[in-house]
C-alpha cells in the first residue's frame, strides 16, 4: 500500500484535490487488476467527501472527526489504518488531515500503523491568497509547507502574476526541496499533477 497526506489550512483545497485525487486512482488499472482506495476524512469542510461522489467509485472512505489525528488521536489513525488493511487491503491510502495537523506527525502515525508501507508522500497545499496573512498569524502554518514532498500552490485563478510569485518565492524559501506546482484545484486538474503526486519516491 502506497499513501498519500493531505494537508494544509482549513480552506485551502484539500477536499476538492481529493476527490480528483481518488477519481484519478481508481482510473488506473496496472494490468487487469482493480486498484482499492481507500480515504481517511479527518475534517469536516465546505466540500464533502460524502455520500455519491467517492464510494460510488466503490472508494472506502473511513471518518475520523473527534480530534486531530497528527496529535490526539494519533493512535487512533493508527488502528483505523491497520483495520482497513485487514479488511479491505487497498492499494492507495489517501488521508485528508485537519487544517491544524502538522503534516510531520500524521505521515509518523501513518508510518507506525500500515503494514507493507511503499511510498509515503506528504502533499501541502497552499491558498495561494491568504497564505501570506495566515503564516504570519500563526506558526504552525507558516511550518506546514517545511514538511511538505510536493507543495500544490492552489488557488492560482484567484491571485495576480505578482501575488503568485510573492508566494512561491515564500514557499521556496520554507522549503527549498519541495516540488512546487500550482494548481486551481476547483478546475479539473492536468494528470500530470497526479502523476507527480504518485510517482514521488
Ligand atoms: N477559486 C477557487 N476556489 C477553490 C479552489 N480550490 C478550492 N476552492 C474552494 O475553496 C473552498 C475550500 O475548499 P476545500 O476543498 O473544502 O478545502 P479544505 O478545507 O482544505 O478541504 C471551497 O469552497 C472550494 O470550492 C481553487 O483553486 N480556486
Ligand atoms: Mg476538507
């Protein structure tokens, strides 16, 4: 099993890229075989993973709304991880983490609960107009991009040419390894983004 993170703030984009996301995966078939996702949904948000959109793609989706799962229930991910190996054994994990996880920490408990873990990608994304305001507010998301494989700068429709930069330049310093690409993830997306989000070692 290959897995996916999710993160960045409330607001940012995470829920509309999932489900493109999980759309994308559960397209490709290596071989014959079917390819099982699986979500884990640690936020509620204005856009829903609910009802028809993921499991009529036949898409296991498990909720985990009590708490923050990079922290206090951490454990929690863990087990809920291992139980889903257990009994629906996907190819893909994708976990949708609070705007307030620390995106470190919840790859850690992904880490500590799969069995046969493959590539452990951690994906941040950025609202690409409020992001200079909010990481001056607070730490915790001025450090989310720091952690990040691949940054998705989303929201790109909604900025000018000078906003996008300002924001890029930021992000390049935060973390000069990342792979940054931007996106308006409200669009449907180029496969290039969701091959570069699951070919990433
Ligand atoms: N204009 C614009 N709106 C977006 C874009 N991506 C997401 N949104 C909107 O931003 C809001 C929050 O998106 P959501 O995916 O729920 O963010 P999450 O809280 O990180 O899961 C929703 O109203 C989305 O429709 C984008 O690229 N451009
Ligand atoms: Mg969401």
């Amino acid at each position: 099993m290959n897995a996916i993170i999710l993160s960045g703030f409330l607001g940012a984009g995470k829920t509309s890229l999932l489900l493109q996301l999980a759309a994308y995966l559960t397209a490709t078939t290596p071989g014959d075989k079917e390819v099982k996702v699986a979500v884990i949904e640690n936020e509620i948000g204005s856009v829903s993973v609910d009802g028809t959109t993921l499991k009529g793609q036949g898409v296991e989706v498990r909720e985990i709304m009590s708490g923050c799962v990079c922290c206090s229930l951490a454990g929690e991910l863990a087990t809920s991880i291992r139980v889903m190996q257990w009994q629906f054994d996907p190819d893909w994990l994708v976990v949708e983490a609070t705007g307030l996880a620390y995106p470190e920490k919840a790859a850690d408990s992904v880490r500590e609960g799969a069995v046969r873990l493959g590539t452990c990608t951690v994906v941040v994304l950025i609202d690409a107009e409020r992001f200079l305001q909010l990481e001056r507010i607070s730490p915790l998301i001025a450090g989310q991009p720091k952690h990040a494989d691949i940054i998705l700068l989303n929201k790109v429709d909604l900025v000018d040419d000078e906003q996008r930069n300002a924001v890029r330049q930021r992000l390049e310093k935060i973390n000069p390894t990342a792979t940054i690409i931007e996106i308006s993830a409200s669009q449907p997306l180029a496969v290039e983004v969701f091959e570069e989000m699951t070919h990433h070692a």
